[in-house]
C-alpha cells in the first residue's frame, strides 16, 4: 500500500470546473491564460534560434547572455545589482522556481509563513519537504496584510515567508507600508523571504511594483521568482527565472540541477534578444488597466460587487446580494446552468471559507468579457 505524500494532490474543485470549462460552449474565466497572441517579433526570435541550430541543452544556470539582460532590466527598474553569474538562474517557469526555493532551503518541522488566499502550489510544496504552514488570513474588501498578526505566529521555528505582491487571487499590492512591516518583524531573525512576483509589471493607478529588490535587507534574504510567461503572453512556454544573494542562490542551484537540468536553449536565446525592447513590460501595466477598467464597467450593469484591483490580471466579485450558496456550489452552478467558468476563491484557502467570493480573469478580449457579462447580468 502506497502512503501519499501529499494528503490532496489536486485541488478536485479546480480541477472538476477546468473540465467543465473545456466545453466550447463555456465562456472560461477561471483560467490565468491570456487570450491574446504573443508579439510576432518574438516568435520569429525562437524560429530564427532554433533554424539556427541552438537545440541542445543551454548551461543549467541559464544562457549567460540571457542573465546579463536580467540583471540590466533589474538594476533598471529597482536599483539593486546582482551578479549574472552567481545570483540569477533561469527556472522552466515561476513555479518550478518557487518549488525548488522551497526545496532547497525547508527541512522537517520548519515553518513556513503563508498568507491565505494563497497561490495553490505553495501549500504542497511546503509540506512534501517536511515544512509546516503557519496561515495568516487576509480579508477584503482591500486584503491588506495584519503585520501585528504576523507577528503573533512567528516562532523560532519560523523559517521562511511567502509573499506574493501583485496577489494572485485578491489582486491588491504592497506598499511601501507593507515593506516597512515586513522590514521591522524579520529583524534579528535568519527568517527566508520568498517573494512571487510574476505580476510585476501589472499594477495600476500609477502604483510602482514594491519588488524585495528594492530594499537591500529584503533583497539579502530573499528569493525572488519571476515568470516570462506573465510579462510577454506566452505562458505555455514556461519559462522563469530566480533571483537572489550568493548564498541562497547557491543553495537553490543545488536543487534545481538535478530537477530542471537545462530550459529551453531557444526561448533563452529569444528572450535574451527581445529584452532590448523594454516597451514589451514597460506598456504592459496600462494595457491590463484598460482591460480591467473596461470589464468593472461592465460589471457595474450585474448584480456582483467587484473589490478593488491593483494588480495582475483578476478581479474578485461579491455575489452575496444573489445567493447564499457556497463559493464552490455558487461556482458550479455558474459553469453548469449558465456556461460561465469561474473560481471560487475557496480553491486558494486550505480550509472551507464562508467568503462569498468568485475570481475572474479577465486577460481576455473584449468580445469574450462582453459575452461573460452578459451571462452576468441574467443572475
């Protein structure tokens, strides 16, 4: 008898509403895929390398070129310098990084800080490498975080915090508020950040991106994981990369050689070209504000509250004027009786929720938001 590791593996509410979405006739915002094509410009990059013969395994740390633009970009836009060679890897996408962070550095009985609703491959992660969750709940309507809370959980078995600014599911941000807290309570600890920032160019209102690189004693103990899929449409590609000090770092590389071995040498040689083009990320925040002001509109005609959004590309609504359904129930019934996909935001949450609470994506074209929220406004 095989004893698991993992005591869920799959998220089986997730998992039943993705196969429901896959019916043509289901109009689908419960995924985190873009539905807009990547630049032609990019593709012809990854053809151009491939024809060119760059199809066998690139350097497991990353091509070196690739990790020079990222350290440019970075120096660029946060102010911090860190060394291509000793302190960047490029991952098979963000969560692959996020996994081998965890992996590298959580032992048995370490805690690990995580704020719910939480990203979903953070729990497993964390527990089949002996870690212990330590769960501190953030609550709307602006999910801010209670640092005082945070506080009060830590323990000299702390040994990382996850945070994840742009926030995926609740889309609120950090400030410079959050850093300051954060900055105060980790203090005199040897307490890991671990910062998921694959939304960094997707924050609104004028709003700057709060990145661990920012503030050197964050960036001395952190890693940072961040996803060229998010920032350029392409997340089929899964391609990411990690950032950190030399001795984190190396203790990341440790792991990742035996659990990537070597990402896609063409993309790399794509993505390191196409970096030059620095309109590519620095457009892409009012481009998703366009989209997100264009679908609140619209949901102003239905009767679902939208909360607020600063960042990434998903809006939660409040559908307690309409039922009082669970989440999970309410989502259901939306994607069988209407063709409408969406997530209950009990999926993100390692415990049944009381929260009336759905996520859309709406990294969509016009034409399909139009079609959601005509459903919409029916219920």
């Amino acid at each position: 008898m095989i004893s698991s590791k993992l005591s869920q593996i799959q998220n089986k509410v997730l998992l039943e509403i993705q196969r429901r979405a896959q019916n043509g006739t289901v109009v689908n915002l419960s995924d985190r895929l873009p539905e807009y094509p990547p630049s032609d410009r990019l593709v012809a990059l990854v053809n151009e390398y491939m024809q060119k013969g760059y199809n066998q395994y690139a350097p497991f740390e990353g091509i070196p070129l690739l990790r020079e633009r990222i350290a440019e970009k970075v120096e660029d836009l946060y102010g911090h310098t860190y060394d291509p060679e000793k302190e960047i890897t490029i991952t098979a996408g963000a969560t692959q990084a996020i996994y081998t962070a965890i992996t590298a550095l959580i032992k048995e009985g370490d805690e690990v800080i995580i704020f719910e609703p939480a990203y979903s491959s953070y729990v497993p992660a964390v527990e089949i490498n002996g870690g212990k969750p330590v769960f501190v709940q953030i609550q709307g309507p602006d999910f801010v975080i209670d640092w005082r809370q945070v506080q009060k959980v830590m323990s000299a078995n702390t040994r990382m915090i996850i945070v994840n600014s742009p926030h995926n599911p609740t889309g609120s941000v950090f400030d410079q508020k959050d850093i300051l807290q954060l900055q105060k309570i980790i203090r005199g600890t040897n307490i890991i950040i671990l910062s998921d920032e694959v939304y960094e160019h997707i924050v609104f209102n004028g709003r700057e991106h709060e990145s661990m690189a920012r503030y050197p004693d964050l960036a001395g103990r952190s890693l940072i994981a961040f996803s060229f899929g998010k920032t350029y449409h392409v997340s089929g590609w899964e391609v990411g990369y990690c950032l950190g000090p030399a001795s984190l770092m190396k203790e990341f590389r440790k792991v990742h050689q035996h659990m990537v071995g070597s990402v896609n040498a063409p993309i790399q040689y794509a993505f390191a070209d196409f970096m030059t083009q620095k309109e590519e990320y620095l457009r892409l925040a009012e481009f998703y504000q366009n989209k997100r002001d264009y679908f609140q509109r619209l949901l102003q005609s239905t009767n679902f509250d939208p909360m607020p959004v600063w960042g990434s590309f998903f809006q939660l609504v409040d559908y307690s004027k309409i039922s009082h359904e669970s989440d999970i129930d309410f989502a259901h019934r939306l994607v069988r009786d209407y063709g409408l996909a969406s997530l209950p935001v009990s999926v993100f949450h390692h415990k049944k929720t009381r929260q009336k609470l759905l996520r859309f994506c709406f990294a969509k074209r016009r034409d399909t938001l139009d079609r959601a929220v005509e459903i919409l406004m029916n219920i």
